[in-house]
C-alpha cells in the first residue's frame, strides 16, 4: 500500500503506523500525526480542516491515529490531550499543536515543509 498524496491515511495497527513512519523517513518527508478519538468533539471539528492541509500540503504524509486503538502508540509520544498534533521529521519529533487550532496547525505545516527552516 503506497503512501498516497493528498490524503489522511488512518493507521489502525501498529504495524501500519510504523509502515508508514518508516516510509515517510526513508522518503524525508514530514509527517503530522492527528492524535485524535471517536468521543472528542474538537477532534471532529478539526478532522475536515486536517484532511484539506492533506490536499494542500501533498509532500507531507498526514496520519491519524486513534488513541484509544493505537494505545501503544498514544503512550510511545505521551499524548494526554486531543486533539495533539505531532510533526516528525526523520523519525524525530519537531513540533507540537494541542488542541483544534487549525492556524497553529499550518503554521507549523508551513514551518516544517519549508526548505529554509533548518537554518531559522
């Protein structure tokens, strides 16, 4: 299964999260993970918002997980609160957004995509 462009993939084991994590990595891309739940209202509010920066931002791999199935993956980045956004970048984490701030949100897309931002 390829990483597609354009698109939030939701990961609903670990080994597909992982699939995808290592291919972003070899890849170099940036990845925002959307830590999110069934019962969380701002989840919902900002899952549209996600899957447009998806559509927009096509060299970033856009993934969701849900804390209560990928339990082990929630602990692994201790998420406490969701929404929580992660950005990772060659496997390491490089920003964070709590909460359904869609500015907050592509702000750091924009960060972390730009070439020019290792040396800000």
């Amino acid at each position: 299964m390829a990483a597609e462009e354009g698109v939030v993939i939701a990961c609903h084991t670990k080994e597909e999260f992982d699939t995808q994590m290592a291919k972003a990595k070899d890849a170099g891309k940036l990845v925002v993970i959307d830590f999110t739940a069934s019962w969380c209202g701002p989840c919902r509010f900002i899952a549209p918002v996600f899957v447009e920066y998806a559509k927009k931002f096509v060299n970033a791999v856009f993934l969701k997980v849900d804390v209560d199935e990928l339990k082990e993956v929630a602990a692994h980045y201790n998420i406490e609160a969701m929404p929580t956004f992660l950005f990772i970048k060659n496997g390491e984490k490089v920003d964070s957004v709590i909460g359904a701030r869609k500015d907050d949100l592509q702000a750091n897309i924009e960060k972390h995509l730009s070439p020019a931002s290792a040396s800000a």
